[in-house]
C-alpha cells in the first residue's frame, strides 16, 4: 500500500508512467525464510499496470556502450535502478525509465494526495453478518483499535531481529492514556494469534477480541478503520488502520521503538507527527 501510495505520487505530481513489479510474491518464501504474502492489491478498485522484471536490464556504471546496445536489441528495457535509502526527487526529473526499490514508508510523500488515497483505498462492503455487527458495535460506541502483531514477528528470529514487538507495558501505559481522556471507551483487538491474545490481555478492559482464523485480512482492516482511535503495533498493517480513518478527531498510539536496531529506528519517518509515541 505504501509503495502504491508513492506510485501515485509519480503519477499525479510529477506525470511519470508508473508500472509496478509483484514478482516477488512468487518467491520460494521458505527458502528465503520470509513470510508467505498474497497479493491483495487488487482487492482494492485501482488502475494498475504491471511489469515483468525478466524483461528489464539493470545498467550500471561498468557497462559499456555497447554491452547496452546488445540488452535494447534483445528487446530488453534498460534501467537505472534507485534505491530508497539513495534516492532524491531530483533524480526522478532527470533520468528515465528508473526501476525504483524500497518500501517509501514515510506519510509526507502522499500527504499532499491524501485525499486521492483515502479515496483509491476504498473498502469492498462487509458481507459476513458477525462482521455487520461488530461494525454497528464500533460505530455506535468510543471504540478503540487494539492491534497486537505476533506471528513472524516472534517466530522468524530474522524478522524478530529487526522489529522485534511491543511490550505488554506499552498497551497497558497506552490503553491507560486512552481511557484518561476518554472514560468508557470500548476497545476491539486485532491480532494475528487470538488465543495468545484472549489468554493475555485481561488487563484491557471492555475489550472484544476481533479477530479470528476466517475473515480475510482486507475485512479485517476494514473493521479496524472504522474504530474511532488506535494503538497500533509497531506494523504497517495497523499504521494504515489508523490512517485510514477519517475521525478528525482520531487519537492514534505508536510505539516509539518501531525497529529493534536503533540506527533504523533514528531513520523511520513512519509516524505522523501529530500521532502520540509511548
């Protein structure tokens, strides 16, 4: 969502022809010990058009001319390939058919469209007659979204290397600030391991455990953008559940420690500024 979110960006500031590559949800996840995704993309209503990266050659300053010559008569597109950490709007302006990486998790690059992407992230309707309920039980009270992520994040110890999770002791410093400024809130929790979570978060009271083994993930953050605030995991999953919602008035909670290593937590510019971090 991110990286369709600066897509557009390119698009509509700067006119560019945006193609996108999904080549790499074909990976052989296990042997690269990464967590299986599907693409989901296209639950969404959008105007999309895709690349297939075999088609592409990737130059770089060691290349000669004529090594060049060779991959365009193969019929190979040539590209300059910018990475996020390197990249720079001017080099957008200059050069063209750049093949761009990276995760572009950083708000203010789709702030001044943000309407267009709450508009290009419009949510199919919630068919499932518990989920109708639990949306007239979240619109009708101070609701508030709970989001607990574990799965790969405790059991890949790559993954749990570099983000790590969020304490018990931030949801309870949390949820306390929330009930502080707003008495008998209600709050849903979301999460990808229920019975952990059913066994372990008594201490939030008037809560509902959402979440379940059924519904599919577009529903599920479907229902979370309807809640009125948030505490979110340090995830994008629950980032894009708050910022989806349109309450004006939404209070949003984020962990300050989004990374375990510090030197990528120094860089992250995930969180909006006005978002409270605990």
């Amino acid at each position: 969502m991110f990286q369709y979110a600066f897509g557009k960006v390119l698009e509509t500031n700067l006119k560019q022809k945006v193609l996108y590559d999904k080549s790499w949800f074909y990976l052989d996840f296990a042997k690269a010990n990464m967590t299986p995704r599907n693409f989901e993309l296209a639950t969404f209503s959008l105007s999309l058009n895709y690349i297939d990266p075999t088609g592409l050659f990737f130059r770089n300053k060691q290349h000669s001319w004529l090594t060049i010559l060779k991959q365009r008569l193969k019929r190979k597109i040539v590209c300059n390939k910018i990475y996020e950490k390197s990249f720079s709007l001017e080099q957008l302006k200059t050069k063209s058919n750049l093949y761009l990486e990276g995760y572009w998790q950083n708000p203010q690059y789709f702030e001044r469209i943000k309407e267009n992407i709450l508009k290009d992230f419009s949510f199919p309707e919630l068919k499932n007659p518990e989920d109708a309920d639990l949306h007239d039980q979240i619109s009708t009270s101070k609701s508030v979204a709970v989001h607990i992520r574990r799965g790969d994040y405790i059991n890949n110890p790559t993954t749990n290397q570099h983000h790590g999770i969020c304490s018990f002791e931030y949801y309870k410093k949390a949820a306390e600030l929330i009930v502080s400024k707003l008495p008998n809130a209600k709050f849903f929790l979301f999460t990808d391991d229920p019975e952990f979570v059913k066994n372990n978060f008594g201490f939030i009271s008037n809560a509902t455990v959402v979440s379940n083994s059924t519904r599919s993930d577009i529903d599920e953050l479907n229902l979370m953008h309807l809640c009125k605030h948030f505490i979110i995991a340090n995830s994008s999953f629950s980032w894009w559940g708050a910022w989806l919602s349109q309450n004006p008035e939404k209070i949003v909670i984020a962990p300050k420690q989004w990374y375990k290593n510090p030197e990528a937590n120094e860089r992250c510019r995930i969180v909006p500024e006005n978002w409270v971090r605990l």
